[in-house]
C-alpha cells in the first residue's frame, strides 16, 4: 500500500502527470523530446523524472550520452492499473486538448 500512496503524491503534480502520458503514447524518450514537448526548462523536467522514478512509475535507460525514460509497465508500476484506465478512458494526461506536443513518431 505503501508504494501506491508514493506513486499518488508523485502523480499529483501537474508536470509530473503529464510526463507520464507523454510516456503512455511513446515507447520512451529522452529529457529533450521531454523539454520540448512540455516546453519546461530541463532542470525542472530532471526533477520530475526523478520522482517518477523513485516511486516506480517509470525506468530509465542510459545509451551513451543519452538517457531514455520509459513507463514502467511491469508488475512492479504500483499503479499501472490506474493510469491505464485514465488514458483508456480518454483522459489524455499529457497533453491540454489544444496542445501539440511536437513529437514525431
């Protein structure tokens, strides 16, 4: 129970939220594809991916230089469950519907 009340308190931040979405619609991305989606400065990007991370909603990948987030869609993501059933039902989290992200597929 524990670790779902932490991943909560750790969606309950409106970046935070919507870095996770951004992660739903794309198998992961780097902090820049991040930045420049939400338009944020990197450190507060840096930030909210970390917290993401030490609640266990998502993993990340270090290739070369470069490191790339992912939603954790293992067991181990104390709440895929619910943010499966948030973006299922069209709550789109990272995005304001008149908003593009600019990431191309």
């Amino acid at each position: 129970m524990n670790a779902q009340i932490k991943a909560l308190k750790a969606l309950a931040d409106e970046t935070r939220f919507r870095i996770v979405g951004l992660l739903m619609e794309n198998e992961s991305l780097c902090v820049c594809r991040i930045v420049d989606a939400l338009k944020m400065k990197q450190s507060a990007v840096s930030k909210a991916l970390r917290v993401l991370k030490e609640a266990g909603i998502i993993n990340d990948l270090r290739k070369t230089q470069w490191i790339y987030y992912s939603l954790n869609r293992t067991t181990g993501n104390p709440i895929l469950p619910a943010l499966n059933s948030i973006y299922v039902s069209g709550l789109k989290p990272g995005l304001n519907r008149k908003e593009n992200t600019g990431i191309k597929k």
